[in-house]
C-alpha cells in the first residue's frame, strides 16, 4: 500500500508540474510527451525500488537462519539443496512480483495520455522482472556464503548499487575518454572498421548491462530506430570495408541474457555450498 501510494504522490506531482508548464489547451503532441515522461519516471523508480528492496528478503534468507541456530535442523531434514534454495528464491520473487505487477496501472496511464506503445510496457516488465530475479539471486548468493546478515547485506546492497548507479557513470567517463578517440581518430590515426566494429559491440555490451542504460538505450532505439530486437549502425570507415553497417542488437535483449545467465551461476553457486555445508 505504501509502495504504490508513493508511486501515485510521485505520479500525480510529475503530471500537475508538467502541466502547469503548459501553456493554453494541451495538444496531442503535449500530452504524449506527458505520457512519456511518467512512464519513464514511473519505471525509472521501479528500477531503484526492485535493485534495494529484493535484496532484504534474500541477504538474509540463509545466514539468518544461521544466526537463528536453524540452520542445522533445517539441513537435517530431508529437504535438498535445491529445493531450499529455490523456495527461499521463490518467497521473495513472489513479493516482488506483485509489487511489479501492482504498478503497471500506474504505467498504463500513459496509454491514455498516449505517447507509449504496448512493446514498451512489456520491455520495461522484461527489465524489471530480470533485475528483480538477479538481485535476489545475489541476494542468496552471499548469504549462503557470509556468517553474519549485516556482511550479506552490506556486500549485496554494494554490489547492487555498484551496477546500477556505478556502472553507468563508469560507462560515460569511459565513452568520454576512449571511444571518441578510438572511433574518430587522434591526430593523424584513422581507426579501421575492424577496430569500429569491435568497439562498437564492446560499447553496446558494457552499456547493457546496467538496468538504467538498457532502459534508456532500449527507449532510443525503439523510438529513434524503430527497433524492438535489433537496428544497423553504418559504419564511419568504410574505405577498405567488405560492409558497410553491422547489426547491433538491443540492450533490453543483452541485458536479460546477462542477468539469466548470471543469476543461474549465482544460483548454482549457491546450492552446491549449501550442499557442501551439510555434508560437513
């Protein structure tokens, strides 16, 4: 209740600032842009609400019932490593699933307003969804393995914080400082379309991997390209070049093959260290 009444204060004050700027009758062209930034604002603080709030049902899932001195008698139960693990994981998905799911009526008034399309909607949900399932797999994966709830939650909410604000400013003083020289040339140097092709995936990958820029990225290219998996960036270089552009595909779709892949690991890494503690 709680979660959404502050979702909806923040709403409702991003609408009345947007439309006090308006002035006269608000057009179509208004609205949608209305429509658009609360979608975005909408999202941007689901991405920030799912990153701290997924990680305090699963830092201590484990290591509290170590302090709790459970964690013995629950392990001298027939129930396996995996099967503990998944139903702490499970637990706290579930949460985060309906508080995900909770807010998309929020994020459907800008079908109203117009301005956002369905594929938008459902790549947001994908991102959440993907964001909220890896945070809770690292919430798991240092629990398993901290003695105390506070390490694991420290070093969750760390890493956490690190990916999603860290990474992105990190990203930018790199682009600022390597990839315009690499791509443009320094001096008498032209890079090669070797060279522009490899960094332009390099680019694409890093930016991905935070759930902000693969947002931002997915928004424009799904609006400046019209591209929902993939667009084609024409090469600069081209002189000596077998092709002219190359397909990079979307941050939405890097960025959940990522997190899948990662959150597995995570997971996998888990249950076998919940295993190999039982058989101690």
């Amino acid at each position: 209740t709680v979660y959404l009444l502050l979702l909806s204060c923040f709403t409702s004050v991003i609408y009345y600032a947007y439309a006090a700027n308006i002035s006269g009758p608000a057009g179509g062209q208004e609205m949608a842009n209305l429509g658009k930034t609360i979608f975005a604002s909408v999202v941007l603080i689901e991405i920030f609400l799912v990153t701290f709030i997924t990680p305090a049902f699963t830092a201590g899932a484990i290591s509290g019932e170590r302090e709790r001195k459970t964690y013995e008698l629950l392990r001298a139960t027939l129930l396996p490593a995996h099967k503990l693990v998944s139903g702490k994981l499970a637990s706290a998905l579930t949460y985060m699933l309906l508080l995900v799911l909770a807010a998309v009526p929020l994020e459907s008034l800008a079908f109203v307003l117009g301005g956002v399309v369905v594929e938008e909607l459902a790549l947001a949900l994908i991102i959440l969804l993907a964001t909220a399932f890896t945070c809770a797999a690292l919430g798991l994966f240092f629990s398993s393995f901290a003695r105390t709830t506070l390490a694991s939650t420290v070093l969750t909410y760390a890493t956490s914080l690190m990916a999603t604000i860290g990474l992105p400013v990190l990203l930018l003083i790199f682009v600022t400082a390597l990839i315009d020289p690499i791509m443009y040339g320094y001096g008498s140097y032209e890079p090669s379309w070797i060279v522009e092709i490899l960094v332009m995936y390099l680019a694409i990958f890093f930016a991905s991997l935070s759930p902000i820029s693969a947002a931002v990225l997915t928004e424009v290219f799904l609006e400046q390209e019209d591209a929902l998996l993939y667009f084609w960036y024409d090469l600069s270089n081209t002189s000596h070049a077998p092709i002219t552009r190359i397909p990079l595909p979307s941050s939405w779709i890097i960025y959940t093959v990522v997190c899948l892949t990662l959150a597995l690991l995570l997971l996998l890494i888990t249950v076998l260290r919940v295993r190999r503690q039982a058989m101690r």
